[in-house]
C-alpha cells in the first residue's frame, strides 16, 4: 500500500480524489467489472470536493484501464 505521499508522488493527487486519468506517472488503471451494471459510475476529479459522472465504456476508454473481477482476483 502507498503512503499519502507516495500517491501524490506518483499521481498528481492527494488520496481521496486520486483521478484515474490524467495521472503524472503511468500506471496501470484498474476497473471492477462489478460496475458495469450502473448506467453512471462516479470518478474522482482531482480534488475531494469533486467527482466525473461517466458511463462504464467511457471510464475504461478514457483511463485504459484493464476491467478485472476484484471478487475473484482475477
């Protein structure tokens, strides 16, 4: 587990409004596909007070993420 500051190092953000996309380091985005049955998912936005309204499809496009079952670990 990262420590506050080696979030803020790494992604440009402080945790709790670490935003999957526009990251200052390259790192591997990952997105339960749990979420897929909501119609809108929220993303943080790069400050605590802020979220992204966005689709599933939308939120792996824009982050590249890799869609995994975290239940599973897979």
């Amino acid at each position: 587990m990262a420590s506050p500051d080696e979030v803020a190092e790494i992604t440009g953000f402080q945790v709790g409004a670490v935003c999957p996309f526009a990251l200052q380091t390259e790192v591997p985005v990952f997105v339960d596909s749990s979420l897929e049955r909501f119609p809108v998912v929220y993303t943080a936005a790069g400050i605590a007070e802020s979220l992204l309204p966005v689709s599933f499809q939308a939120l792996v496009e824009m982050t590249g993420a890799r869609v995994i079952d975290a239940q599973s670990a897979e």
